[in-house]
C-alpha cells in the first residue's frame, strides 16, 4: 500500500498536518480545553476509531512506542 503524504489545516489549531500530527494536534487541543480524565478521554477518543491500536493509552501501557506521541505525552488529572 503507497504511503499517505495528505497534509490537513485545521483552522486555529495549525497547518500543513501529516496525519499524525493532525490527530495529537486534535486530542490535545480538546484535553486543554476539557481537563479530562483518562476514563473522559477513552469516550471522546474510542480505540475504534483508529482500529487496532487505538488513539490514546497509558504511557506504562505502550508496547509499541513509535505508534504514540511518547516524546510529547499529555497531561490529564489523575482520578484513582
């Protein structure tokens, strides 16, 4: 399968997004403006979404860190 070099503009958030960034830019756009909780989170953000590897995780969770913004994780409040 050929590789998908679509860049996105997202008015206000930012341009010239490959995918990747256009959905880190997204999530992390609604975590500011929300204050979620993991749990808020996962809803807004469903593992179906993506498919098989999901949108968001926790950092201890992460098997593969290459399919996650590891270099950049957002902060969400903690509710235990």
């Amino acid at each position: 399968m050929p590789r998908d070099y679509t860049k996105y503009n997202v008015e206000g958030l930012g341009e010239n997004l490959n995918k990747r960034q256009l959905v880190f830019t997204v999530v992390k756009d609604w975590v500011e403006k929300n204050n979620p909780s993991f749990e808020d989170l996962q809803k807004a953000f469903p593992d179906e979404v993506q498919g098989s590897k999901g949108v968001v995780a926790k950092e201890a969770e992460i098997k593969d860190p290459k399919r996650y913004n590891v270099k950049e994780p957002l902060k969400i409040k903690n509710i235990d």
